[in-house]
C-alpha cells in the first residue's frame, strides 16, 4: 500500500507542472514585442475581417465560450492560410488595432543593401527560419538581432517583414 501512494504522489507530483502549462499550444513570447512579420501582409478587408473574428475570439475566451471559440479560430486560420501564415502563429501578432495597419510598401527597402550586407542578412535570416522551426529562443533572439542591426544600419522600420528584405530568389 505505501508503494502505491508513493507512487501516486510521484505521479501528482509530475503531473501538476504539465497541468499549469498554457492551455495554447506554442509558447511564442519571443514574437511579441513589435509588429511583427505578418502584420501589413493582407489586404484591408482581410485584415478587418481577421481583427473582427479576433475581437469575437477574445470575447469567447473572456467568457469560455469553447465552440465561439473554435468558431472563430478556423476562421482566423482560413485568413491566414490564404497568406501562407503559419499555422502555429498567434493571433495576436496578426491583429491590429482599429482595423488597419501600418503600411510600409517593402518594395521601397528591397536592394538597399550592399551585397555584403545582402549576403550577411540573407544568412542570419535563413539561421533564424532554422532556429524558429526548431523553436531554439536563444538563436532566434540572436538572428532576429543580427537583421536589425543590418535593417538600422540602412534605415529600414522594425515592422518590415524580414523575408521582403531577404534576397531569396531575387538574384543578389
């Protein structure tokens, strides 16, 4: 009897830190902070569409709503998979506020870069699409670092998303 309660509180006790895990599936604190590299990607009507269905979902969670919220979370994800955004993305970096977003042409910073700097960013960038799949935080922070030291260098705004800067089948 002693081996089983023992057992059972070594269970209990392994299974509380997992219960106090984040009901969301993917821990991305590390995209928060800026805009983020899918904000300013939809066209207006999308991007009201998905801060609309975004508001709904906030709503249904404030009230544990579980079928209004999956309701609204496919259709976030239809708008997204329609942009090619990750599934795993959150929501919140997609949303804006008030129903637009800043909107940085990103042709106007494609080719600043010299070709050194080209191949510099291009490298910290494909580093950073590893890192990300792997979900190593460290490498992430310090690729992300890399870019915008590059993207400072050259003027070019935080929230311009970094595969428009890369030069990935543009021939530098």
């Amino acid at each position: 009897m002693k081996r089983l309660l023992g057992l059972l509180a070594v269970l209990v006790g392994l299974g509380i830190p997992l219960a106090a895990q984040s009901q969301y599936p993917y821990d991305r604190d590390y995209d928060r902070g800026y805009a983020g590299p899918w904000q300013g990607r939809m066209s207006s009507d999308d991007q009201k569409d998905f801060n609309k269905e975004y508001d709904k979902w906030q709503k249904a969670n404030a009230k544990s709503d579980r079928e209004d919220i999956d309701k609204h979370a496919r259709k976030m994800e239809e708008i997204m998979a329609r942009y090619n955004i990750p599934p795993d993305t959150p929501f919140d970096t997609i949303a804006t506020s008030y129903g637009y977003s800043r909107h940085n042409d990103v042709r106007q910073f494609q080719g600043r870069f010299s070709p050194d700097d080209q191949k510099r960013f291009d490298k910290a960038y494909e580093h950073w699409l590893n890192d990300r799949r792997k979900r190593d935080r460290d490498d992430i922070a310090k690729d992300e670092g890399k870019m915008q030291e590059l993207m400072a260098r050259y003027n070019i705004p935080r929230d311009v998303p970094y595969d428009a800067l890369s030069s990935g089948g543009r021939g530098y």
